[in-house]
C-alpha cells in the first residue's frame, strides 16, 4: 500500500510539472501583417494585436509590412503602440517585391528588430497633403521638421543611421535591402529571405556590426523553431480595409454610377438604391487615398459621352471622347506625385481595361437595346391610330382624365360635358400625347385592341 501511495505521489508530481511547463512554453510569435494604405483601420488592427501578443503570453510580435504609406495620424498610433509593446517587436519588409514607402519607414524603424526581405525598398517619407498636393511653405517646414525629429529618434534609439533617416523626410530618400544594411550604421538590421532565415540571424544575438538585440536591455529571446500565428483582423475591420484598396473603390465608383444610369433609363428602385450604395462605400474607402476630383470628373465626363452618343449621331466622335475621358480619369483618379508623395496609389491598368470593355458593352449593347424597346413600345401603336376608336374611362373625365383604349390609358379631355368612370367613350381627335373624347352613344365600351383580337379569332 506504501508503494502504491508513492506511486500515485510521485504521478501527481510528474503531472504538475508538466502542467507548469505547459504554461511556462509561449506560444511562438503573433505574426500581424501591414499590407496596403496605411489608415485607421489598420492603426486599430496592430493596437489589438500587440495587446494580444502581451496578454496571450507571445515570445515575440512580428509585423510584416508592404505599404505605400499612408495617414500621419495613423502612423503615429502604430510607432507609439509599438514602442509600448510588452514583447519584442521585429519589423520585416516582406515578401521580396514589398516596400516601406511613406509613413511604413516610421513603422520600420521603429521595430526593435528591423529587417528587410531581398528587393524591397524603404524610404521616400517626404510629406504631402491628403490628396498629393504641396503643403504651405510654413506648414511644410513645420511638419518636415517634426517628422525628421520623429525618425532621427527611432533611428538612434536603435543604433540606425540617423543622416539617411533625414534625408529620407526632407529629400524622399530611398534605399533597397542591400543599401538598407551597406551603410554605417545601417538603415535596417539584416536581410532575411524568409521568416525561418529571419529567426536564425536574430538568435545570433547581434547584428553585422556587433551591436546586441535587445528588448528593455535584455537579450531576445531565441525565436527558430517557435511557432508562428496569424493575427487576423475582424469582419468589421477586413471590409473596411478592403474598401481602401483602389482598385475596389474605383469598382464601387462605376458600379454606383451606371446603377444610377440604370434607375434614370429603366426606374426600378433597386439598381439606383445600390449604385447610391457602392457610390458611398466607395467615398468611404477613398477616404484614406489620395483620391484626385478631376480624375472622378473626367470619369463622369466619359459616361456622360457615351450617354450622349446613343442620343445622338456623331459618327463614333462622342463614343471616342468618352473613352479618352474614362482613360485619363481612371489612369488620374489618384494623385501621384513624383519623388514627394506620400501614398503611391493606382488602379490597375488590366482593370482598367476590363472595365473600359465592359462600360462600351454596357452602353452600346444593353443600353442601345433597352432604348430600342422603349422606343418600339411607345410606337408599335401611334397615337393617331386610336381617332375613332372606343375605349373606357377610368376616372371621371371632367373635363380632363384617364381614359383606356388601344391597350393603354392615356390622358384625355372631354369635348362635350362630363364621362363618369366606367362610362364608354370615342377617341375623336388628339392633341399631343391627350387623347380628345366624347361619351359613345353606342354603349359599346370596346377599345381598339379587344375588336382587333375579336376580329381575328
């Protein structure tokens, strides 16, 4: 019995320290990844994720990034979360191709560890205004000075290279991964292929020119081998971050306006409802871009032609000027501004193209035929046929009313005293689109169309 009650101690023991290893192992490192415009959604996104890093009990936080740059204030949320960070934070430009342009230097740099995958590029953090245009001379140099302060301190702090961190706010320097880590002292700390490489080069302890990695003055903790998550936004956040991509949000802007084209040819409430919606959603997206007026309006210019152009003959002048205008407005709906600009954004030209192919199927094909029918519908049966015809009265006409004949109701007008409601009458003459009545003395009470198809069966 002895035994077998040390048996059973000596189990419990093995199984608490099991249970106490099992919790002293982190679970690896949060992988959280900056992809597109930099914007609110985003700032929100990585504050959640390191809180989740700190609070899950993470060795580590990884961001990857691959941004053109973005809002200031944006930016400034992601820097200060993640100089508060409770874990280590490793920024990595990745995958090779991926840039840090923009307010995305600032978020590199101020990783505690910075690395760059093979042909990525960081720089080019010059400041411009919203929509790409040149700040005020006085409010330019309050800013620039403010930014170069801000990314000279991220630079020493970590022991970069503060002159390029300069010269990248007040010239819009740029630098690839191999020049990132050439100069003295580097831009960013080393060049990893892949996260795997990544791990193994920080658990070196130190970077090619000696100086340790460190967290709170501690060394890092060894990272090969520990597993990686994946911190995903919400359904709240994706969706709005989606709708900052601008290739989405020029999708939205011509959906919206050809559904409201739509409700102005064919009035059915929902094509113009949703063309109001997409319209909305995609100002909402633009909202962190620097979306270009002229370029929306020359879009609009070009829609406009192509209305224009099945109304009247031009000989394929106004269809031509309508492809330019869509053209140069789609290729212009996002400013770009050479060297300076603080978001580099543009629609893709395969989209583009696609769309362009659409909107001429759209207007010279649906739009033609939708056209054609309402013009056949209101002709297949002239109004001047339906003089002598006999019809019904559908309000009191007194004098003026709705009378049905020939298969329609028209508006019409009594020429001698009052027709009641339900009373038979006689189309006399016209007067436009009005038809000219009088009470039928016949009491037939039959339109055109029901002796028509009498006549024939």
């Amino acid at each position: 019995m002895l035994k077998v009650r040390r048996a059973l101690a000596l189990a419990a023991i093995m199984l608490g320290a099991t249970a106490l290893a099992a919790q002293a192992v982190a679970p690896g490192v949060l992988r959280i990844r900056l992809t597109g415009v930099i914007d609110q959604v985003n700032a929100a996104y990585i504050e959640e994720a390191l809180s989740t890093a700190a609070s899950g009990g993470y060795q580590a936080a990884l961001i990857v990034i691959d941004t053109p740059g973005g809002e200031l204030s944006s930016m400034d949320r992601i820097v200060k979360a993640i100089l508060a960070s409770e874990v280590p934070v490793i920024t990595y430009v990745a995958p090779e191709g991926a840039q840090a342009a923009s307010a995305g230097t600032f978020v590199a740099m101020a990783g505690d560890v910075a690395a760059m995958a093979p042909s990525t590029s960081i720089g080019a953090a010059s400041v411009v205004g919203s929509s790409g245009e040149d700040l005020p001379d006085t409010l330019h140099t309050k800013v620039t000075n403010s930014l170069v302060a801000k990314l000279t301190e991220l630079a020493r702090d970590h022991g970069r290279n503060e002159d390029w961190a300069e010269r990248a706010v007040r010239e819009a320097a740029s630098a690839s991964a191999s020049e990132a880590v050439g100069m003295v002292p580097p831009i960013v700390d080393l060049v990893a292929t892949d996260t795997d490489a990544l791990f193994a080069a920080i658990d070196t302890g130190a970077r090619a020119d000696g100086r340790h990695y460190t967290f709170n003055g501690e060394p890092l903790p060894k990272l090969a081998g520990l597993e990686i998550t994946d911190a995903v936004m919400n359904p709240g956040q994706s969706f709005l971050h989606l709708l900052s991509d601008p290739n989405i949000a020029f999708i939205l802007f011509t959906i919206g306006f050809y559904g409201i084209l739509s409700e102005l040819f064919h009035p059915n409430l929902i094509s113009g409802s949703l063309g109001a919606i997409a319209i909305v959603l995609a100002f909402i997206g633009s909202n962190s871009l620097p979306l270009n007026i002229g370029g929306l309006l020359l879009i609009l210019m070009g829609i406009g032609l192509f209305v224009l152009e099945l109304n009247f003959t031009s000989y394929g002048f106004l269809a031509a000027g309508g492809i330019a205008c869509f053209l140069l407005g789609a290729f212009a709906l996002y400013t770009r501004v050479d060297g300076t600009d603080s978001v580099q954004v543009e629609v893709s030209p395969i989209l583009i193209g696609l769309t362009l192919v659409l909107s001429v199927f759209y207007f010279f094909v649906l739009v033609r035929a939708l056209l054609q029918m309402r013009a056949s519908r209101s002709t297949g049966l002239p109004i001047g046929t339906l003089i002598g015809a006999t019809g019904t009265a559908q309000t009191l006409i007194a004098p003026t009313g709705i009378a049905y004949a020939g298969g329609e109701a028209w508006s019409a007008r009594s020429r001698v005293g009052e027709i009641g409601a339900g009373d038979s009458l006689k189309v006399v003459g016209v007067d436009g689109l009005e038809l000219i009545v009088e009470p039928d003395t016949d009491g037939q009470g039959a339109d055109l169309t029901d002796e028509a198809t009498d006549g024939d069966s």
